[in-house]
C-alpha cells in the first residue's frame, strides 16, 4: 500500500534520511537506493510517496519511493540472490577465449623449447666424446662412483650395465660429484 509524506531529515553524505508520513506510523528510515535515479538527490521537505517494508532488523522503512509525476524506482534484490550486474555471458565467452589463447601461445612456446633443447646429458656426451678417445669398457660389476676412473666410463656403466648406482638425481649424468662435474 502506497502511504505519502514529507523527507523531514536527511544526511547527503550517508545516503539515508527519515521520512514523516502525512498519517500513520512515526518516522520512517529511508536509503538513497529507494529513491529513482532520475530526478536528482532527495531534498528536505520533498512531498514524496512511498511503500512500507520490514528491513533485515525487523523494523519499518520506506521502499520504492515514488515523487509526483515519476515511476517507482525498481526493487533492488538482496545481494545474496542478485548476480552481480557486470557477470554476463559475454564476460564468459571473452573470458573463455583469452584463456584459449593463453594455452595455445603455452603450448606453443614448449614446442619451441623442446625442439631447441639440447638435454645436459647429450651435451655432455659430446663434449666427452671430442676431449677423449674412444675407449672400451665391459661390465665387470662395479656399480658405484667411487669404484671408476672417468667420467666417460661411468657414461658408458650407466646406460649399459644394469643396477648402477652413479646417477643420483636421475638426470642421466653419473658421478656428478666426482667425474661429471
């Protein structure tokens, strides 16, 4: 039920006020967000008409608030059942998109990475392959570090004897401590 009166006390800066209604209950409290956007900011003794509604606390207070010649103001939701105005489905498809481009400029870059990458274990290969003649080693056994006499050599123990115990932190370099450094 629509119910007129008069906006008797009102804080600018707080957004909310007290509206004395021309007959019936005492002051109601009223917040900025009743009132319609057009039409400016609520003034001191504005004639306005308005519906009474229970706040959250229990007590009355003016709701869509209405001035002479105007449309109510819409009902705002509470928060816990509004969606936020700025979420729509064009934020989720844009938002879908970027991360798209986001995995495939990724996965890009790893390909690219991969393909440049000489693994440590190669390379150090190389090297010892060009700073020392080819030796021959068997598999006689020996499975620890302390137990050869070159890096070449543990090389060649781990990639062909089985149960070695020379490369640690499994990056395929044996003896890093002592022969691969």
């Amino acid at each position: 039920m629509r119910i007129h009166g008069t906006l008797t006390k009102w804080n600018d800066d707080r957004g909310f006020g007290f509206i004395t209604p021309a007959k019936g209950p005492p002051d109601l409290f009223v917040h900025v967000s009743s009132f319609p956007r057009e039409g400016g900011r609520p003034q001191l003794n504005e004639l306005i008409s308005f519906e009474v509604e229970a706040a959250a606390d229990g007590r009355q207070r003016a709701v869509r608030v209405m001035r002479p010649a105007q449309r109510p103001a819409r009902p705002t939701a509470t928060r816990e059942y509004s969606r936020p105005r700025t979420y729509t489905r064009t934020h989720r498809r844009t938002g879908s998109i970027m991360l798209l481009v986001i995995v495939s400029v990724g996965v890009f870059a790893w390909s690219q990475f991969q393909q440049k990458e000489v693994p440590f274990s190669q390379a150090l290969e190389q090297s010892v392959e060009q700073t020392q003649p080819a030796q021959n080693f068997s598999c006689d056994g020996r499975t620890m570090c302390p137990q050869m006499t070159s890096c070449a050599e543990a090389t060649y123990f781990i990639r062909s004897c089985p149960g070695t115990k020379m490369d640690g932190d499994g990056d395929g370099v044996p003896c890093e401590d002592q022969w691969c450094h």
